[in-house]
C-alpha cells in the first residue's frame, strides 16, 4: 500500500514487543465531527480539578513513607503516571466517559448508545476493533474540541515516549535527540503496527497528545525548574497542573485529520461526506476559524510532514473534510453542471 | 405542578413502552430529578419569596462543587453482576460457564455504560470432559448495556481462582471420574477469553500423572 514505504526495523521491532501495552489507547477512537453542531461548554477546570486531585493523591503516597525522603523524582513521576493509567483501558479516561463534571458530547447514556451507531467508524465491518470498544466521547478544553482518548494519550502513551527518551539519553543522545528519537519511534509504532495493522486508522492528533505528554513528563523532573520539588514536607508540584497549554486544535481530528486504511475507508469516507454541509454552520465555520488562528506548524507535524515528503507516509490532509468534501463537489459539478457549486 | 409532575413521570414509561430501556432509566432518574427539584422548590418558595433571585454560582463556589463531586466518585458500593463465558480449553474441551461478580464501583454512577468493577468472582463451568468450580479475585471493565445485572460487553479483565474440577467423558490422556484441585488464571479483552490453570488430582482413586496443566480460549470471562 505503500504508506510505509522505509520501514525503520527496530521500530518495529520495538513495536512488536510494546504491542501488547501500547494497544491500550490505540483501541480507542473517537469522532469530533459526530459534535459539531452540539453545543458543548469548556471543561478545563474540572479536568484541570480531576487531574490535580489524583496528583495529589499520587504526592500523598509517596510521602506518607518518610515523608517522601526515601523517593527519587522519578519515584513521584511514576506514582503520578500509575494514577492515571491502567492495562488496555485508562483510568483517567474511564472516568472522563462517565464522570457528572466534564460536558462531554454524547452527554447521557442513551446518547452513548446512539453515538455507538452514529459516529465516523460505526458503519466497519463486524470484526473491527473500532465496533468492539466504545468511542471516545468528545470535550473541550481551552476551545479546542478533542476525544477523550487524548487524556489517556498524553498520560499513557506520553510515559512510553519517556522512557523511549530516558533510554536515547543513556545511550548518549542530547535532549534533543533524544526527544527526536522517542517522536519518531513513536511515529514508527503508529504507522506500522497499531495504525497500520490493529486500527487501521493513524492519527496525527494522537501523536500530539503523546508529544505533549513526554513534555510534561520531560519537565516533571528536569530542566531549571523541575515541577516536582522536594520540600521539607515531601514532594510537591511548584504548581497546580493545567492541561491548557498542551492542548492545541491538532488534537481535533476533525481539524487534523487520520489517514484511515483504505479497509476502513470505505466506510468512513462516506460518513465524513456527510458532514459537508455543516462546513457552512456558523458555529463550525467560526470554530475552524479560531483553529486556524492559533494553529501553528507543530514538532511531531514537521516529522510527519518530511515523511509525506518523502513518501514514507499518506498525506492526512487527503483525508480531512475539506478535501473531501471540494473533491465531491467538483465531481458532482462535472457530473451535473447545473448543479456545480463547488467549495474552496 | 401537580400536572407537570405527572408529565414528568409519565415520560420515562413512554419511552419504555417505545422499547428504549436505556432512554428509560435515563429519563427515569431525570423524572425523579425534576420532581424532586419540583418539592424543594415548593417547600421552599414561600421562604424565598422575601429573599433576591440567586447568583450565579462563582468560580471558587462552582470548583468546590467540582471537588465535592470528585470526592464522591471515590466512594464505592457493591453490586451484583452476571457473567458467562464459553469456550474451548483442555480437559474440559468444549464448555460453557456462569458466574457472578460480587464487585465494588463507585458510587456515583452505575454500569450501564463502561465502568471498572474490583471483586470476587464465582462460577461454575460444565463442558464435555468436566466441570470446574472456581472462586477468586477478579477486576473488569465492562458494562450492562441495556441489562440488569448481566455484563453484556466485558473489554478488559483478569481473576486469579482458586478452583476445583470434576474430569469426566472422553477426556484425552486423563482418565475420567478424577477430582482435582488448583488455581486458574483468566484474561479476557474485548471478550476475548484467555485461561491458564494448574491443577493436582485429590483423592486416593486416581492413577498416573497427578498434576495436570489447563488451558484454553473462549469468548467472555
């Protein structure tokens, strides 16, 4: 198929053998055109407060042993990261599908169940994963509206691009490098063994969460100023965490978009068809407007975008709602030029 | 109100009679929601008639109540849940089993949709060569759906159980009619069924090899 036309073996090698743990969040997709025209209202200060609280929980149980002494910063990091994830479903995800706090789209249980017909990958076929795992309901936070899976990205996948990091650093890579390394292993696994062979579906947004996640997890013990500091009390965060500034509109999979095998394609590019003509909704144009505004060209983009060049990888955009939906219109207008009014 | 409260009521039984039970029990706990916001407000109007509309809640007050709700999500009860699981393993070669989860969730929401349930699990399995009755810790996230009691999709979960079987038939390399005591482990995701069991014979009657290996693969848990 060519979507990988270079294959990086002991990425794959490596993938081969994280199979198994990294499915967990792969097996979870989502579908934020299915809210486009629903109303939805920000919910950064609940997740912020859910996310502070287990952190705190997280603090209180490495320091109720001798006040933490004893524990290493990354004794604390990896306290923190058990708080939020678990075995092929995580912990901070179940909680965001069922929780009173957070607005999500679908909002109630029988919206559940009919987001479960409804959305993007409901129509593949019966054997899919993507029929047999329930999708991620979507939320917002800081404007941008994103799949719960991204939560669990940022936590989970983020600590394996940290220890992908940790271990390019013993190997005598430089930060950078070392950060590099992780991103593109992370790449490798998406494109070749959980895109490529479990889902069927790459996900750029995805990889953005993970990035962002190995930022945080960089900057829990590193830098200057490391978040986690060890006072006379135990370990404590300088400050209380806020997901904000990770989260930017590539999280979105409406707006950045999956490349999606072409054993799925054929059911989900009909169902993005579907959606044209909310392009013209106020509310969403208004929406991918502010996207656009605030969108900048990100680390794990400008990797993917040599790889496009390089024809190592489908471009995503080819598979977004614009495209499509220009795309449909043109053939539309030649097959019936009176009724030719193409988009963009 | 009367007539409204009774609107509200009835709307739940619509939509039961429409054959949405989720739709049900959703607008059902909206119904007593509304009908109980409906008292208060009637218990307390005459108090508020002297006082000024309320404010909007602030952000300190709007996150306490966060926090507040956070807190209550951490409290547990215990509930009952059904399970079955069907299979292909050795000795029992083709087999069909039930069992019930005696399991804590939180409080604050129930298993219709996905939820994570920390108990024991107890079941009894019957197939061709034996039966196996097994006892032990388990974890699953799973969900109703539109049962009950019944785990209807079980994504991800794993019990260690204490267990004993009864071989019987034409069970290869085993001579039937034995007893046999042991521990099974299970794994199942997205339904998928994975077990793995080690087993001595008990009982005086048996002969040849007394410890005996299990496995197999199935659907459920």
């Amino acid at each position: 198929m060519g979507l990988l036309t270079r294959a990086n073996r002991g990425a794959t090698l490596a993938a081969l053998c994280a199979l198994a743990l990294a499915l967990p969040a792969r097996a979870l997709e989502t579908d934020q055109y299915y809210a486009w025209l629903r109303p939805l209202a920000d919910s950064s200060d609940a997740l912020n407060a859910k996310i502070n609280f287990e952190l705190a929980a997280a603090l209180d149980e490495i320091n109720s042993a001798n006040g933490g002494r004893a524990a290493s910063c990354r004794d604390a990091l990896e306290a923190i990261h058990d708080r939020y994830t678990l075995f092929i479903f995580q912990k901070i995800e179940l909680w965001a599908q069922r929780t009173a706090v957070l607005n999500r789209i679908p909002a109630t249980q029988a919206e559940e169940l009919e987001y479960r017909k409804n959305w993007i990958y409901g129509g593949v076929a019966w054997y899919d994963l993507g029929r047999t795992v329930p999708p991620s309901p979507t939320i917002e936070i800081a404007g941008v509206r994103l799949g719960t899976d991204k939560i669990s990205h940022f936590f989970s996948e983020g600590h394996y691009y940290l220890d992908w990091f940790d271990g390019a650093r013993a190997r005598g890579l430089s930060h950078d490098e070392a950060v590099e390394f992780a991103v593109r292993r992370g790449i490798a696994i998406e494109t070749t063994v959980l895109g490529g062979v479990i889902s069927g579906v790459i996900s750029p947004a995805d990889l953005e969460a993970n990035y962002q996640g190995l930022s945080w997890y960089i900057d829990l013990c590193e830098g200057e100023q490391p978040l986690l500091e060890r006072t006379d009390a135990g370990w404590k965060l300088r400050e209380p965490f806020d997901l904000r500034p990770y989260v930017s509109p590539e999280w979105d999979e409406s707006y950045l978009p999956n490349v999606v095998l072409d054993g799925r394609w054929k059911h989900v590019k009909p169902a993005i068809l579907s959606h044209c003509p909310e392009l013209d909704d106020p509310a969403v144009r208004a929406r991918r407007a502010a996207y656009a505004a605030r969108d900048e060209h990100t680390y794990t983009e400008k990797i993917l975008d040599s790889m496009v060049t390089a024809g190592e990888l489908r471009n995503p955009l080819d598979y977004g709602v614009e495209r499509l939906c220009a795309a449909a219109a043109m053939q539309a207008a030649r097959t019936d030029p009176a009724n030719g009014s193409s988009r963009q | 109100m009367p007539g409204r409260a009774c609107a509200a009521i009835n709307a739940p039984r619509k939509a039961f009679y429409r054959g949405d039970r989720l739709a049900f029990a959703a607008r059902a706990r909206f119904a007593h929601v509304v009908v109980a916001a409906a008292l208060i407000a009637a218990a307390t109007s005459a108090s508020r008639a002297q006082e000024p509309a309320s404010a909007p809640l602030t952000d300190q007050e709007r996150l306490a109540a966060i926090d507040r709700e956070l807190r209550r999500e951490t409290e547990r009860e215990h509930q009952l849940f059904g399970l079955a699981r069907a299979r292909v393993s050795y000795p029992q070669l083709a087999s069909v089993g039930l069992g019930m989860l005696i399991g804590e969730r939180s409080k604050a929401y129930d298993c219709t949709i996905q939820c994570e349930v920390d108990g024991w699990l107890a079941s009894v399995e019957a197939g061709v060569g034996g039966a196996v009755w097994s006892l032990g810790p388990a974890y699953l996230i799973g969900e109703l759906g539109d049962n009950k009691y019944f785990l209807s999709r079980r994504y991800m979960g794993y019990s260690v159980r204490g267990s004993v079987m009864r071989t019987w038939g034409d069970t290869p390399y085993r001579p039937d009619r034995e007893w046999h005591a042991g521990v099974e482990g299970q794994f199942t995701v997205v339904s998928l069924n994975l077990t793995l069991g080690i087993y001595r014979r008990i009982g005086e009657h048996g002969h040849g090899e007394p410890w005996l290996f299990s496995g197999g693969i199935g659907w459920g848990f």
